[in-house]
C-alpha cells in the first residue's frame, strides 16, 4: 500500500527542462477543467447542474476575456482553425489600410501646416 | 456512510483495482477521501456538511469565487492523487449524492460508460499548452525612426512622429499575425504526439498572470510512453518560435477529453 500524502507534489511530470518545464496550473486552468469538463451525472441535488451551467457562463466572462480575444483578432479556436484565421488576418489588413490613410492624410495636413507657418 | 444531514461528494471513477487511500490528507470540505466499490468499480468520493453543500448553500457559495477556487483545487488535488495510481474518470464539481446507495446504483447503471471511459484515459494523461503573444523590445522605436528619416520628403517633428507611430502600429500587427501563425504551428505539430486535442478559450490576462494576450490555449491527451516525445518537440518548439512563449502544464488527469457530447466517452 502506498504511504503518501493525498496531496501530490507540483507537477511530478518529466525532468522539466529550463526551458519548457511544466509550469504549476494556475486557477483558471483548474476552473476550466473541473467546471466545464468532467463527466456529468446526475446527482441528488439535480438543480445544483443548472446552477452550474450559469455559473459557467459567467466564469467564461472572467476566464475568456472577450477584450483578449478581439485584441489578438482570434476566434479560430471556435470553427475552422486554418479559415477562421485567414479571415482575421485579412481584417486585420483592412484595418491597417484605413489606418494608414487616415495617418497619411494626416502627415498632409501637418505638412501643409509647418509650410504656412515657416 | 454519509452523517446525518450530511452529502457524498464524489470525485470520479476509478478501476476496482485501486489502492485505498492510507491516510487523512483532505479533500473537499476537509474530509478525507474514501472508496466506494461496485460493479467492478472504485469511485472515489467523501463525506461533506449539510450546512456548506446542501442545495441552498451551494447555490449561495459557488457564486463565491474565494470559496470555489478553494473547492475547485480541493477536487482536483483528490483526483490528481488518484491519477498517479491508475486511471481515472474526473466527475464534474459538485457532483453530489444524498447516500452512499445512490453512488452503487449510479456505478452500476453507468458501468459501461466508466469502464469506456476508463479504457480511453487508461496509460495516458492530459497536458496542457498555452502560448503567449511576445512583445518584441521596443520594435520600432530606433528603426523606426531612422526609417523616417530616410523615406519620407517630410522632416517636421510632427511627421516624423506620424511615421514613428505608423511603423510601431505595422510593427505590433505583425507581431500579432506571427504570433497566431506560431499559435497554429504549435498546435498542430503537438497534435501529432497526441491522442486527441481540445481547444480551451484563451484566458485573461489577470487570471493567467500574464501581461501579453494568449494567443493559444489547447489541451492534448498523450499516451505515456510518448510523453517524453510530446515534451521534447515542446522544447523545440519554444527554441524555434520567438513570437510566442510557450508554457506547458501537466500531467493532468483527463478532464478535458471525458466529457458528454465531446467526443468519446460515455454519453
């Protein structure tokens, strides 16, 4: 019989490298996992998993910032990795497009400026 | 047997081969965890108050984020523990049963979805792989000035701050867009020393304590006498992409690839 603690030691693994070690999981890791995975059954306090469900939804707003994830222009990981991507790098050059316009129009604008005024 | 007014907790599913637990180390609500064996079936489970996961008080406390972390690593630790022993089917939080019957009759009736599930987790363990968009060290602040200088017919000090400014903007997109291209390399090169893969939403950035957004997110199940493989092609991953950092967690107990409706596993 095995002497123990039930509590296990950080991340046994394989001799972590310096590199890329196994890094302890941090909390959204651990919430991810045990709310939103796991076998479901039903228990004796059957309302509590719609509870659940709720709680869920609001924990994907603290965990899954939205912010974070329109920031970096990726929503590959809910459809089509590969299209899904393309789709947000071919936004991500429109914007740049009109943001270089307006920045050149601007330059114009300064320019014109700084001749009237030298 | 549960105390009077009190609930069984239940961790997960593990082979009726299990080794008991030897000593009182905690589990949910500080009670230690205990076995309960039917149909050729061990499930892992332990004895919890009225007063704190009783219906009402559940209700009240998992809306408590201080008291859900602490019972969230509570669970996992148990399960942790189990899976260094053998294979283990992880329950969802807050599975809970009036009586220790009600977990037999929920063995027997679901034996063969567990024992599937089992036999699906069974010498293989999830790892878990992030990666971090970099920010490179101040891109475009010198170069980008000198490129300024040289292009534009412009010299005012407002033009060449435009122009600073346009190149950092070019600069941090395609940070970003080599970053999503490292993102989906990783992901897809690790795919190939696993079992099976799960996409997770990228975290935020206060919960993951990380200041540059994750660009990358996944979940592996990899057969144990491939991860060394798995951590190894990790390593050279890390080397070979700077615009990410990768970061890896595990071995985890197989959370991510039992669940119903997600691919296999008991219904």
């Amino acid at each position: 019989m095995t002497q123990g603690s039930l509590v296990p030691a950080e991340s046994p693994g394989l001799s972590p490298g310096p590199i890329s070690g196994p890094q302890p999981a941090n909390l959204g890791d651990i919430l991810e996992r045990v709310l939103d995975k796991g076998i479901v059954i039903a228990g004796d306090i059957r309302v509590n998993l719609l509870d659940i469900e709720l709680l869920t939804i609001k924990l994907r707003l603290v965990i899954a910032s939205l912010d974070t994830a329109s920031q970096v222009g990726i929503n590959w990981w809910q459809a089509d990795p590969w299209l899904s991507a393309e789709a947000a790098n071919g936004s991500n050059s429109r914007e740049l497009e009109e943001e270089n316009r307006q920045l050149r129009s601007r330059v114009k604008a300064l320019e014109a400026r700084s001749r009237d005024g030298g | 047997m549960a105390a009077e007014g009190g609930w069984v907790w239940m961790y997960g599913v593990a082979d009726d081969d299990l080794e008991t637990f030897a000593d009182g180390a905690a589990g949910v609500g500080g009670a230690p965890p205990r076995t309960i064996t039917a149909a050729g079936l061990t499930a892992i489970v332990g004895d919890v108050g009225d007063r704190e996961y009783g219906e009402a008080a559940l209700r009240r406390n998992l809306e408590d984020l201080d008291w859900l972390a602490q019972t969230a690593r509570a669970h996992h630790a148990v399960l942790e523990a189990v899976a260094e022993r053998g294979p283990v089917v992880p329950m969802r939080l807050a599975t809970l049963f009036s009586s220790d019957a009600g977990v037999t009759g929920t063995l027997q009736e679901r034996a063969d979805d567990f024992r599937e599930a089992l036999s699906l987790v069974s010498a293989r363990n999830e790892w878990g792989v992030k990666a971090y968009a970099v920010k490179p060290a101040d891109p475009a602040g010198e170069s980008g000035h000198e490129v300024a200088g040289r292009e534009g017919p412009a010299t005012g000090p407002g033009a060449a701050y435009l122009q600073r400014r346009r190149a950092q903007l070019t600069a941090s997109k395609d940070v970003r867009r080599e970053a999503l291209a490292s993102a989906r390399t990783v992901y897809a090169e690790l795919s190939g020393f696993a079992v099976s893969s799960r996409f997770y939403p990228p975290q935020a950035p206060d919960l993951a304590g990380q200041q540059t957004p994750m660009v990358l997110n996944a979940a592996y199940l990899v057969a144990d006498e491939r991860a060394g493989e798995f951590t190894a092609a990790m390593a050279d991953l890390t080397a070979r992409h700077r615009f990410v950092q990768l970061t890896l967690t595990g071995p985890w107990p197989a959370y991510s690839f039992v669940s119903e409706g997600d691919g296999p596993g008991p219904r």
